[in-house]
C-alpha cells in the first residue's frame, strides 16, 4: 500500500488542522471503507428485510451464508494475494506493463476453477437437503468473491485506491438494492441480490483494470513461473487469513458455543456479535497506521536507501535509520493511544450500543476482550507492513505461523475452561505475536546497515 504514503504527505504538507483531518478521514475511509461498506451493506439488508422475509430465521441463515463465503473465499485465495501483489509490482517496476493484464487473467482463471471445483464439492456433500436454487447460488457466490478479492489485490498494488472504494460503494448499494427488491422470496431472493450486486462489483472492478492496461496475449502464467515465485509470500497470505478465521470457526463449531444453521454451516450468537462490533472500532487505528506507517516510515525509508545508494556519509546514513526506526515507534504508539481511546469509549459506552442493537449487555465483557484483540490486530498490520519494505519475508512467515498455531492453542484452552475467558485467546495469541514482532523488528534495525550492504554487494 505504499502508494496511499504519498498521497497523504501531498495532504499534509498544508500543516494545517483542515489538511490533518482531511489526511486521517482520507486514510481511514481506504483502509477501512470497504470492510465498513460490506459489514454496515449486510445489516441493513437484514434489518430492512425483517417485515417481509418469511420464515424470520432466513435473514440469519443468509448472513452466515454470506460470512462463510467471505471467510473461505479469504483463505482459499490468500496464497495468491501478497505473490500476484509482489509479481504484479516488480513487472512494473521494470516497464512490463504487457505481463500486467494477462498475468491477471490467469491469476483470475486460477482462482475461478479453484474456488468452482471447491464449492461444487462442498454443496454436493454438505448442503444434499437444501434447495438447488440456493447450492447454485452459493457456487456462484463463492466464485465471484474469491474473484474479488483477486481484483482488489491487482487494484491496489498499482495504487487504484480511491476508485475501490467508488467501486465498492456502487456495488454495495447494487447489493442492497438488489437483495430488498428479492427479499419477499426468502433466502433465494437474499442470497440472489447479494450475488448480484457482487457480480456488479467484480465487472466495475475488472473495468478499471482493463480500462488501464493492454496486453497482446489475452492470458498468461508468467506468475507461476519459479523465477518470479515467492512461496513464503503465498505461504504467508494462506497463514494470515487462517490465523484471522480459525478461532472463529472453532467458536462456530464447538457444542457449548455452536448451531448449526443451515447445512453443514453453523454459528456462535455469543462470539459473533462482539467480533463484529469490535472491527468497527478498529477504523481510528487503520487510519493512525495509514498516516503515521505509510507517510512518515515511508518518506524516511526512501531517504535511508538514497542515501546508501548515493555514498552518504556513515553519520547521515545513521541519522536516517535512526529517523526510520523513530518513525515506526511512534506510529505504533499512537495506534496505542488511538484504539486506547476507542476502548476508553466503548468501556463507558459500550452498554449503550448493545442495548441500541438489542443486545444484551451480558456481551460487555466480550465485547470489550474483542476491541483489544481487534487493536492488536491493527498493530500486528503495521508491523507485518515494515517487515514486508525491509524484504524480510522469514520473519513474517514465522510471526503468522505462530499466530495460527497460538491461536488455535489458546482458544481451544479458553472453550474448555469456560465462558470467563472467552475471547482471551484470540487476544492473547495477537498480544504475544506482537511482542515477537517488535523483538524481531528491534533486532533487524541494529543490523540493517551491515544487511544493506551485504545484500547490495
């Protein structure tokens, strides 16, 4: 998201209150608008459609329909994501613009045949009493997601980040729009209007990449090619996106804390509510991390390498690192204070919003448990980002291993001691990745004078 960097120190070069708060409500609408547009899209789809869906229980069967087609269309395309972001960068870098578009193309077909043989599989064997209308429909949604996901990723790395969140404002509304005019045929229609507004929103993306790019070959797999692989790039988007999900599905699935739903999916009342709750909150933090991570580490980045390049006195190129590694201690510090006052907010508040939902405030405490684990998130992004401009992909493959296995560790632990201490395992596994990170990035700083010129040489 390097790009992002540079447009905001455009905003903030006014050094004014406006030019400030412009910057911050810029970075917090791309990191965060979309997430806010699909959660805030599905809730009003469900609370708009309670007069007219009959039975009542279909608005809950369809959105944990829609939550698994975006967590597995998440993990099954994540080994593509950060691989095809790093090949598509370095084509361009180099002025190869023409293996741009056809390499999308395959990335795309790639992910279409993987994600249609899986969801065929998957409503073959797990959704036999469920009507046919609604197993094609599922097929169809998990293929067009998993798409997405590849357009977003193309999108971004060539730094499209306004025209996203256009384009997923548009498809969002399509969506709404479309599932309130099909909601009077229940669950068909909920989950038809949601495929729909999707496929609007997978074509507004594929326009804006094809609007930009031309190739002579209409599909290529130069990305699969081992000169251009990164396996502990695909390893890492496999581990992240796993490490996010799995205590959710182990909540999802656990008898004491667990429904089924509908077919083989199921849901937790208790665990899900809060989590969505808390990333909301996060947003203060994603755009802390945007400003603070991506301009200010980002400009003394740039000065510490041209300054290396150009021969730099030791002193200078000291003074730089330096200014760097400031940088991203202060950017981490202020995500602290940021979500602290979120957290603040919700401790004194939070009753309020429950009740405002129609939940209970019995939630509290969980609630409370899954804004900090949701903050630790946000630093554990910030971190994973300086490691990924320092080139130290090990590291980030050790942390986001660790985060899968601690994770499922301690959640596991948490279901079996008891309500208590639900959600603590979530946090705990973020709380103890993060110190690791911090560890390892304190450590790569002290080397990163000698690593720059023994990599250079």
């Amino acid at each position: 998201m390097a790009g992002i960097g540079f447009e905001l120190r455009k905003i903030l070069k006014h050094q004014t209150l406006f030019g400030v708060a412009r910057a911050y409500a810029y970075a917090g609408l791309i990191s965060s608008g979309p997430l806010i547009l699909s959660i805030f899209g599905i809730l009003i789809i469900g609370v708009l459609s309670l007069a007219f869906v009959i039975p009542k229980y279909a608005i809950v069967q369809f959105q944990v329909s829609v939550t698994y087609l975006v967590a597995c269309s998440l993990i099954l395309t994540g080994p593509l994501q950060l691989s095809f972001t790093r090949f598509i960068s370095d084509r361009l870098f180099e002025k190869r613009d023409d293996l741009v578009l056809s390499n999308y193309n395959g990335v795309v077909l790639i992910s279409t045949a993987a994600s249609g043989v899986l969801g065929v599989i998957a409503v073959a064997f797990g959704f036999r009493g469920e009507p046919l209308i609604y197993r094609l429909l599922m097929v169809a949604g998990f293929v067009v997601v998993s798409n997405i996901w590849i357009a977003v990723i193309f999108l971004s790395s060539v730094k499209q980040y306004r025209q996203i969140l256009y384009v997923f404002a548009l498809g969002y509304g399509c969506t709404v729009a479309f599932a309130l005019m099909l909601n009077r045929h229940g669950l068909p229609g909920l989950l038809g209007g949601f495929v729909a507004g999707h496929i609007v929103l997978l074509a507004g993306l594929s326009g804006l990449i094809y609007r930009n790019y031309r190739s002579e070959r209409f599909i290529s797999f130069e990305v699969l090619q081992k000169r251009f692989a990164y396996p502990s790039l695909a390893l890492v988007g496999l581990l992240f996106n796993l490490g996010v999900w799995i205590d959710k599905f182990m909540f999802w699935y656990a008898p004491d804390t667990g429904a089924r739903v509908i077919g083989p999916l199921h849901a937790s009342v208790i665990y899900d509510i809060p989590v969505f709750i808390a990333y909301v909150c996060v947003m203060p933090g994603m755009a802390t991390f945007l400003v603070r991570i991506e301009a200010d580490f980002v400009e003394y980045y740039d000065r510490f390498y041209d300054a290396v390049r150009s021969g730099a006195t030791l002193r200078h190129i000291n003074d730089m690192r330096d200014m760097m590694v400031g940088s991203v201690r202060a950017g981490l510090y202020e995500i602290v204070k940021v979500q602290t006052v979120v957290l603040l907010l919700i401790l004194a508040f939070g009753h309020l919003v429950l009740e405002a939902l129609g939940i209970s405030t019995l939630y509290l405490p969980l609630l409370i448990v899954d804004v900090i684990s949701a903050s630790l998130q946000v630093l554990l992004l910030g971190l994973l980002n300086v490691f990924f401009y320092l080139d130290a992909r090990r590291a980030v493959l050790k942390l986001t291993a660790a985060f899968v296995v601690l994770n499922a560790l301690f959640t596991g632990i948490t279901l079996w001691l008891g309500p208590d201490l639900y959600g603590y395992g979530f946090a705990l596994a973020l709380l103890l990745v993060v110190m690791a990170a911090v560890t390892l990035l304190d450590r790569k700083f002290a080397s990163l004078e000698y690593e720059t010129y023994m990599l250079r040489n």
